[in-house]
C-alpha cells in the first residue's frame, strides 16, 4: 500500500494528528498508526497532510480559460492549479452570447468523456451568467445578460452532458425563482451572484431552494441599515453557503474577518475566481473578450473594474492565517470541506478518511505545496 508514514494530518474533527495514511485504487484505503505502507512517499518534518483542495468559481488559469471552449484549455487549467494543491474544480463560464456558452458547455462534455488522469478533476460546469442583473455586472459584459429561462438553461445543461453543478443568478429578476425551483429539483446549486436582491429577495429565494452566495461582497447590493441587500442577507441566513476571494483585494481583511465571525464554520468556501492571467507575467490579458491589465497581484478591466483573480487557492488559505487570524483547520476546512458539503460530494471529497478519493495536498511551513496527489496519482511534484 502506497503511502505517509508517520506524518503530520489532518484529519476532520480531530485536528492535526501524527499517523500514517495509505491509500489504493484510487482511494484512501488506511488512516492509522499501523505499519501497512509498503510504498512510502516523501514526507519532511514541518510539513502538513490536508485534503486536495475545492475550486467551485475559476474561470481560467495559465493562459487558458473555461470560455476558451477547447478540451485543450480545461487540460491546461486542470494541470495549472494542481499546483496550488487544488484537486477538484468547476470550470466557470461567464455572460456572453448563446454560441460562445455552448461551445464552452460542449468542451466540458468532451473533456469529461475523456475521463483525464492530468491535474485536477473538473467535476463539472459553475454556469456564472448570463442569468443576472445589469445594476451589478461587474466584468460581465452587459450586452449578453439574458432573462433566466428554463429551457434556456437546459439547453446549455444538455450541451453539457449535463455537468452545470452550481448557477450564478440574481433572483430578483423575473423567471429566477422558476429556475431556482428547477435547479434545486435537479440537485444543481442555486446562487445569488451579480444581483441587486434585497433582502425580500434573497428571503424569497432560498424558500425555492437558493443555497449559495457567489463572491460575497462583490457584485452584489450591499448591506444599508434601512435594506441589507445581499450582503446582508448573506450574513443573517445561516443556510446560504458564502464564497469569498481571500486574496486582500476583492475583500479586504476586516471584511474577510467580519464574513467568517457572521456565519456558521461551515458556511464559508474560499474560491480564487481566477482568470486565464494566473501563472503569468503582469501584462495585458483578457476576460469575456475584455481586455484586463494585470499589475501588482491585482486584474482589471481598462475602466478599473475589478475583472477575476490570480490568486492561487493555497495563498488564500495563507490569507486567512497569517493576516486574519483564523486557526490553520478552520482554513483548510474553507477550502475543503464546505465546498465538498455545498456541491454534494462530502461522501468522496473533502477530508481525508477510509473510503474517500484519495486527493491529498502536502503543504509546506510556508504554505507552498510540495505535493498534489489526485485520487490516488501525483498530479504535481515540487
């Protein structure tokens, strides 16, 4: 049996034990402290054994982006952000025309069907637009916001091979709570993103089966004392399911504290919202057809907009630790185990245990991976 032995982990609900982990066929097969592992991998004092991480919301990473609409550009992302200890993501498209979605959805048909063993595993599609709001846009290009229809959507869902697994949406619009009644019916996420919902709204919403919150914060009606929109409806429902870029610039560290002591522990996902420009030089880059500077850790549109991230999921955890004072478990917890609750995966991902995939990252004292394995394979190798 393949393995760590003695070795720091850590193990959900239990901390950071010292144990040896085996894993085969994929899956992880012993955690404990006797000698099984015949096939011992390397492990260094210092490190740390956590589960691979979850990307629900990345658009792109390396060049390549979900929209590219090519098997070769999910190739490219999915081996990009194992680098960051990522081993689960979903290709996230954004508003544009009905053509361009499609093609994307057809990739991400093609690509599932070649069943890879490189990089991370694309479980399937976050469809971010074209069902939003125009008050809150944000780097969505305006011209392609649609009404959201059922059977618009399921046209893309089929597309697909029927891989959408969360849909970014402002509920406020007319025919929203339809298709938030659909989605939940279907087992596909349902989330409030680039809206200007209320608290009415959001309220109304989650009684159809809204369960997420898309990038809390941004691209979304604030919270005012006389109406406490999104954000603040984001805070008060225990239910919704908060995303959050942690990288100090879409949010900064007193709103990043302030989410986290506002919900319950398992309601807060780290995502990056990453674009094609990660792992890149600063430059010239794009988004939705958009031109995006990127300078200084941070991408935007030529107007100033905000356009996406490069932020890579394992500085997010070093994010909240060493700027946010939050405990190291509870980190990795936001990038592990809520999102592996949210998209209904907790059975196979999200923690290290007997009988889940054995997706697993070493990380180093200074929060660099050293190691991604994926369902048993190395993904990536420091």
């Amino acid at each position: 049996m393949k393995g760590f032995k003695n070795a720091r982990v850590y193990l959900y609900e239990k901390g950071i034990v010292t144990t040896n982990v085996g894993f085969e066929n994929g899956a992880i097969a012993y955690v404990g402290n006797e000698d099984v592992i015949t096939e011992v991998l390397p492990y260094k004092e210092g490190q740390v054994i956590v589960p691979g991480f979850i990307d629900q919301h990345i658009h792109g990473a390396f060049g390549a982006d979900a929209m590219d609409g090519t098997v070769e550009s999910l190739e490219k992302i999915a081996c990009a952000i194992a680098e960051e200890g990522t081993t689960t993501f979903l290709a996230t498209t954004m508003t544009n025309s009905e053509e361009d979605i499609l093609r994307a959805m057809n990739a991400v048909k093609e690509y599932k069907e070649l069943n890879s063993k490189k990089g991370a595993l694309l479980h399937g599609i976050h469809l971010e637009g074209p069902f939003i709001s125009p008050k809150h846009a944000g780097a969505q290009p305006k011209e392609y916001i649609a009404k959201p229809i059922v059977e618009q959507f399921e046209k893309y869902n089929i597309a697909s091979g029927n891989n959408v697994k969360l849909v970014s949406l402002a509920p406020e619009v007319d025919g929203a709570l339809e298709l938030i009644d659909y989605l939940n019916k279907n087992g596909i996420v349902a989330s409030a993103g680039h809206t200007d919902a209320g608290y009415n709204d959001i309220k109304k919403a989650i009684e159809h089966g809204l369960k997420n919150i898309t990038h809390t914060f941004n691209a979304q009606k604030p919270l005012h004392h006389r109406e406490i929109g999104t954000v603040g409806s984001a805070f008060l429902f225990d239910s919704l399911n908060c995303e959050a870029i942690c990288d100090t610039i879409h949010l900064s560290i007193p709103a990043i504290k302030l989410l986290i002591k506002n919900k319950p522990h398992d309601k807060v996902s780290l995502i990056t919202d990453s674009m094609r420009a990660k792992y890149l030089p600063d430059g010239l880059s794009e988004l939705g057809g958009q031109q995006v500077i990127v300078k200084d850790g941070e991408a935007r549109l030529v107007d100033g907009t905000l356009a996406g991230s490069i932020l890579k999921m394992c500085d997010a955890v070093k994010n909240l630790v060493l700027k946010c004072d939050v405990k190291f478990t509870d980190a990795i917890d936001f990038a592990t185990v809520n999102p592996a609750k949210n998209l209904n995966i907790f059975d196979k991902k999200g923690s290290i245990a007997v009988g889940k995939d054995a997706d697993i990252t070493v990380l180093n004292e200074d929060f660099s991976v050293e190691l991604t394995i994926r369902e048993g394979n190395v993904i990536y190798k420091k």
